[in-house]
C-alpha cells in the first residue's frame, strides 16, 4: 500500500493519483510520481556533522562529549567507532561497543 503524499504547493492532504502524476483536489496543483520518490529517496540519506554521507560498517569520531540517559556513562570527543549501522528514527547510528550498544544522532558523529 503506498501513501500519497500533500501536496507540495498548499499543503493540504487532499490529493490522488492520476497516471504518472499526483494531483491536489483543493488547489489544482499537479506534480510527477518520479519527482516524489527521487525526494524520499534523499531524505533516507544519513549526514554526519561535516555533511559526509554514512553508511553501514563505516568508522566515526565523536565531536562532543555526550552524556548517557540513564547512567554515568560519557561518550567523550575522540572516540572512534568502527563499523556503525545506519537505521530509521530519531537516531540514525547505532553500535556496539564493551560499555553496551548505543543509538546516537548523525550531528554528533564526524566520518574518520
């Protein structure tokens, strides 16, 4: 099942397929399907701080000591991780590492 999405120009959710195009009931406003997906496939795009695009397996330095919710525990800057997993939500990075695994956000990762 794929969702259509609001339209682009007034923002309205009103919107349905039309052959190879989306169109908006409220403001008329038409915009190809291949337009869409090329957007939504550039937003699953994970950056680090520097705008290095990450992948699965690559090495990253923290650039900011960070405290651990829930514990004692600090990341401190330097720290070099090796093999990181890229994965959906709030925290794109995950790993693993002796303290534990952990989930951070990309903005505070620089590629090594």
């Amino acid at each position: 099942m794929t969702t259509i999405p609001p339209c682009p120009q007034c923002g309205m959710p009103n919107t349905y397929p039309d052959g190879d195009v989306f169109i908006c009931a409220d403001c008329g406003y038409e915009w190809s399907m291949q337009s869409f997906v090329e957007t939504h496939e550039e937003e699953n795009i994970v950056r680090d701080a520097n705008g290095n695009v990450l992948s699965d397996g690559d090495s990253v330095v923290i650039i900011k000591d960070l405290k651990v919710k829930g514990s004692s525990i600090i990341l401190k800057v330097g720290t070099k991780i090796k093999s990181i997993r890229i994965v959906g939500g709030d925290h794109e990075v995950d790993y693993k590492t002796d303290l534990g695994q952990f989930m951070l956000k990309a903005c505070f990762l620089r590629k090594a």
